[in-house]
C-alpha cells in the first residue's frame, strides 16, 4: 500500500503478454539445448561453481566461457545460485 500515491499513475495499463508467446520460446530453448554439445558446457558451469566458490576470485571469465559453450542464462545463474543462495525478503 502505498500512502503517497502518484494520481498520474492511477491508471496505468499493463502489459498483457500473450501465452502462445511463452511455448514458442520454451519450444526454441529446447531445441537450442538440444543441437549443442553437454559436455563442454558442464565442465564450464563446474569451472563456474569452483570459481564462484573462491573468496574474490574473478568471474567474468567463467562465465564468458558459459556463454561461448553454449550456457543460457538461467543455467549460468541457476549456477551461481547454488554457491551464492538468492536472496528472500522476510
């Protein structure tokens, strides 16, 4: 609740993403992780976690090699979420 709030903004109209949208792009993931090889993008995402698990070692490397395996996104984070934890607003 908010108690000062914009009366500009009262009536803001929000985006409407249509559903078909979401299964074309979970089709076009999985058949992205499905032409690429497995092996060298888990040898890198461990490189990852190691790296990630070391006080203050440097990241950006790693992760490029995610990223030049073939690694989406999510997999890279998904990575570094189980060495950092994410963060829970209570």
């Amino acid at each position: 609740m908010n108690c000062f709030p914009d009366p500009e903004l009262q009536n803001v109209e929000l985006l409407k993403v249509n559903p078909e949208l979401g299964r074309e792009r979970r089709g076009r993931l999985a058949k992205y992780r499905s032409r690429r090889t497995e092996g060298p993008l888990a040898e890198v995402l461990g490189k990852l976690k190691n790296a990630a698990g070391e006080d203050g070692a440097p990241l950006m490397e790693p992760i490029t090699d995610c990223v030049r395996a073939g690694g989406t996104v999510g997999e890279i984070a998904e990575a570094l979420r189980g060495v950092f934890g994410s963060f829970d607003e209570k």
